[in-house]
C-alpha cells in the first residue's frame, strides 16, 4: 500500500462509496418479500442481511478476478478511467433510488467502466466477448430463469398444501422465508460485494501497485464487505417498498418460492464467475411467484418502468462514465471538477428525495401508482353483459316494496277511563 498516490487512494474511496449505495439499493432483493409478509419487522430484516452481506463477500472472488480482468484491458487504462466508471455508477444508483426502480448496480456499474475505457482507450479497451457471455447473456437469461422456477415452485407448493389450513402453515413458510432470505443476503455477499474488489483491484493494477491477474488483497475484500454491509443496514427503503407492494401481492408460501429460486440462481452464477444483475435475478423470482399463485397478478405498469430502467442502465451510465472520462482526461482540475459535480449531484438527489420521504415505518404501505392501478384483470364481455342486466325482484323485495308505499293508521288514543262507554 505504500505506492499508492493521492488519486488512487481517491478511487479507492469511491468505489467504497460505490458499495456502499450498492448496498443500500439492493437490500430489497434479499428482504423486500420477507419484510411484506411480516416474517421479519423491517429493522431485524436489514440488520441480518447487512451481516450475512459481510460473510458472503470473503467466500469466494471469482466474480472480482471476472471484472478485473475480463471487461476491459487493463493496459493503456489509466486510473482516472477507474474513477470516471465509478461517478457514472453512482449517479445511476441514486437516481433509480430515488424513483424506488430497482435497477442494476452490476449494470451501472459496468456502462460507466465500458464508457469511460471506451473515452479514454477506443472500443479496443473492451473484452467484447466476456461483456457478451459473463453480462448481456446472463441479464437476459437469469431473470427468466428465475421467474420461471420460482412460479413453479409456487405452484407445486399450493398443489402440496392445498388441503391443509393456509393460516395454520403461514409460521412454518415464514420461517423459511428468514431462512431464504438469509442464502439470498449471503449469495449477494458472493457476487455483488466482489464487484467493488475488483473495481478496487481494477485500479490497482492500473496504478501499479499490483500485477495483472492479481486476486484482490485481503484489505480490499474487508472494506468491500463492510461498506456494503453498512449500505445493506441503512436500507433503501424506497425500492424495497416497490419490490415488496409495488410488483404484487406475496403470501409467505410465495415469498419463500421467490427466494429461494432466487437464491439457487446468485449462488450458481457466483460458482461460475457470472457478474449477473442480483436485482434482475430477485425481481423475476418476485414477479414468477405472483404469477404462480391462483388468482395472482403482476403491476404490469410498475414492471414496465422497471425494464425500462433495466435497459437504460448500461447505456445512461456509460455516457456519464463517458462524460467524466473526458473531463478527467483534460488534467487535475477536470478530476477536481468531476469530484465536485459527484458531490453536488449526490447531495441535490438526496435533497430530492427528503420531499416525500420513506422509512422503515412506512416500507409496508404498497406505492400510490400500485394502490390506484386495478390489482385484477378486467373483466370479459359475457360477465360485463351479466353485471348490466337488472335481476327481477324478488317477492321480499315486492313486499317491502308495498309497505313502504301504504301509508301507515294513524294511531288511537287510549280511552279515558273516566268517561262512559258510548252505547
């Protein structure tokens, strides 16, 4: 650590900060459906999962070797490349936060490497083939294989207990649900903290300080586990209300299915080295599960701002990463001035987001947009033309009808007992 110079040690900090906000936005992928069912109060949930955040990151760093020395080659990149990624990185988290959208820190991440390798080096930097087949390829086949397990899962654990009580296993599911939940915090642990150590290694390399091919010191891999435990406990409470009450309305059987397909999905790819999205991953098992119960539904207009933000994500945060890379690029006042426009985009955000705040009191209420959208499909043409027919009345209905309309005798003095009979 002795050769590293003022501004590697300045990337060093913001990529912490980077895992930090990836924590606090990603915190609704392992606790949003445990925290709608009420298997865990909101606090307990964030508290375990920060722990179990901080566990996963020392098990494995296939992940952290993919991104340092897979995406982009790091000969001819300079360390400002480093530094350029990481502000188009945050800046999309924390617009997406404060929109309650949970995009893709992986992806945000990502865009802003490949713009700012791309400004700096031309499109020669980029390892087209493994953006392909370790990014692209699994955020487009993750989610689907997510959302489908978890739908069966759902359906064949109705078909299980479709004779039994639902109250009476409601206990035993949210159980499994804290258990499922604590494997999705470990697993994104394993994937999502080695995403920040290897961006740290990344910038290593760069500056000199490691060789190519390094894996990520053992200080590297403590501060990323701890930043982005701290940004796990913090909650973004925003998107886990629009994964927990926004997508649909989870039974704990559900959420357990949800999780748990979830879960199998993180861990597999972390074992193969994918840096796939954890939030694309968690939001197809939600969605699979809503689906896989009779009579459940998916916000589709919440859905569709979702992919929405899924698709934008690697190309907005590129540009910025582009934007910055060029500023940085022209000497120190442009990385000064890239610092200072990171601070005051960070800190009017946030200002932002103070107008109509959430919290942990609040993170159960579903979204205005999911209250006021129809929870059910419409209905068809024969039980609209069946709803407008008048029945005829019944004979009950005739008789009140009757009574109302004839008008009551008026009513009879009682008799004076002083006064005689008349004959």
């Amino acid at each position: 650590m002795e050769h590293i110079t003022l501004l590697l040690a300045i990337v060093v900090v913001t990529a912490l900060v980077f895992d930090f906000t990836n924590g606090f936005h990603d915190t609704a992928n392992a606790m949003a459906t445990t925290i709608s069912t009420g298997a865990l109060k909101p606090k307990a949930a964030v508290a375990m999962s920060a722990a179990l955040n901080l566990v996963g990151a020392f098990l494995s760093v296939e992940v952290a070797k993919t991104i340092s020395g897979g995406i982009i080659n790091e000969k001819g990149i300079r360390t400002e490349v480093i530094f350029a990624a990481l502000v188009g990185a945050i800046l999309w988290n924390l617009v997406t936060w404060l929109l309650g959208l949970p995009s893709s820190s992986s992806h945000a991440l990502f865009g802003g490497l490949i713009g700012a390798a791309v400004m700096s080096a031309g499109w020669s930097s980029v390892n087209g083939s493994t953006v392909v087949t370790k990014v692209l390829l699994p955020a487009v086949a993750a989610p689907i294989v997510a959302g489908f397990a978890s739908m069966l899962a759902t359906r064949l654990t109705y078909r299980i207990n479709r004779n039994t009580d639902e109250k009476a296993t409601a206990k035993g599911y949210r159980a499994g649900q804290i258990a499922s939940a604590g494997l999705v915090s470990l697993a994104h642990g394993t994937n999502d903290a080695q995403k920040t150590m290897g961006i740290i290694t990344l910038a290593l390399v760069t500056g000199g300080v490691l060789h190519p091919g390094a894996n990520p010191p053992m200080w590297v891999i403590v501060s990323a586990g701890m930043a982005i435990a701290m940004g796990t406990y913090l909650g973004g409470w925003r998107i886990i209300r629009t994964m927990g009450k926004g997508l649909t309305e989870l039974a704990p059987p559900q959420g357990f299915a949800a999780q748990s397909g979830a879960a199998t999905v993180i861990l597999a790819s972390s074992h193969l080295g994918f840096s796939l999205s954890t939030t694309q991953v968690c939001s197809g098992s939600v969605m699979g599960a809503g689906l896989g119960r009779k009579g459940g539904v998916v916000r589709w207009s919440t859905a569709t701002r979702m992919f929405v933000a899924w698709g934008l994500t690697l190309p907005a945060a590129g540009l910025v990463g582009a934007g910055a890379e060029f500023l940085t690029g022209q000497g120190t006042w442009g990385i000064v001035l890239v610092a200072i426009l990171l601070v005051a985009g960070s800190g009017f955000i946030w200002k932002l987001s103070r107008r109509e705040p959430v919290s942990h009191t609040d993170v159960t209420n579903a979204p205005a947009d999911a209250v006021t959208e129809t929870p059910a499909e419409p209905a068809g043409v024969v039980t609209t033309a069946i709803a407008a027919v008048t029945p005829p009345p019944t004979v009950a209905a005739v008789a009140a009808d009757l009574t109302a309309t004839i008008p009551a005798p008026a009513p009879v003095a009682p008799a004076d007992p002083a006064r005689p009979a008349a004959v």
